[in-house]
C-alpha cells in the first residue's frame, strides 16, 4: 500500500504539473499554444475552455470529497490527450510532434491505475 501511494502521487503530481503548464498556455495564449491550434485547425476560442477544463481537472484530481469527481477528471484529460494524438496524426505529423501527449498519456493511466488501487 506505501509503494502503492508513492507511485500514485508522483504520477498525480507529474500529471497535475504537466496540465497546469497546459492550461496556464492556453489561457494566456501563449504563442506555442496558438501555433500549435492554427496548426491543427482549431479555433482559438477553444483555448479558453481546455485551458479552464485542465485547470479544473488538476482540482479535482486533489479533492477528495467527490471521488466521481475525481473519475471524470481523470475521464477529461485522457479524452484530452487521446484527441491531441489522433489531431496530430489527421493532419499528417511525426512522432516528434505528439509524442509528448503520448508519455503524458501513460503517466495518466498510471495515475489512475493506482488510484484506483487506493
């Protein structure tokens, strides 16, 4: 159980600081966030709503009075990233250009896999 939350909180943390370096890009439009959604086709307003949606999730990955909650945040940031993948691969990039949200993706799933170990 003591390795079990280790692991979890190291994944969780990583995850929680990978998002929130997400969210505060897309919030402030950052010139790589909006190069990235011109890049792949999507309007920019979208910026708004992920960068809030992130923000939220990493809160409610922390709570722990919901724990639905938590489950439908760990929902929204594999969504997230499984949609950055395929979005990258419609349009035609390498690997260099989604396989960050790749790694990203394995630490959620082993985020969550010891969550649910808990």
């Amino acid at each position: 159980m003591k390795n079990t939350k280790i692991v979890y909180y190291i994944f969780t943390g990583l995850l929680s600081a990978v998002m929130l370096a997400g969210a505060f890009g897309e919030l402030s439009f950052s010139q790589v966030a909006v190069d990235q959604f011109v890049h792949l086709g999507y309007p920019l307003y979208m910026l708004y709503i992920l960068g809030t949606a992130k923000f939220l999730g990493v809160i409610a990955l922390w709570q722990n009075k919901f724990p639905n909650l938590r489950e439908w945040a760990y929902a929204g940031f594999f969504i997230d990233l499984v949609g950055a993948i395929a979005s990258h691969l419609f349009v035609g990039d390498d690997i260099s250009q989604y396989g960050f949200a790749v790694g990203v993706l394995v630490v959620t799933i082993i985020s969550y896999i010891n969550f649910k170990k808990l």
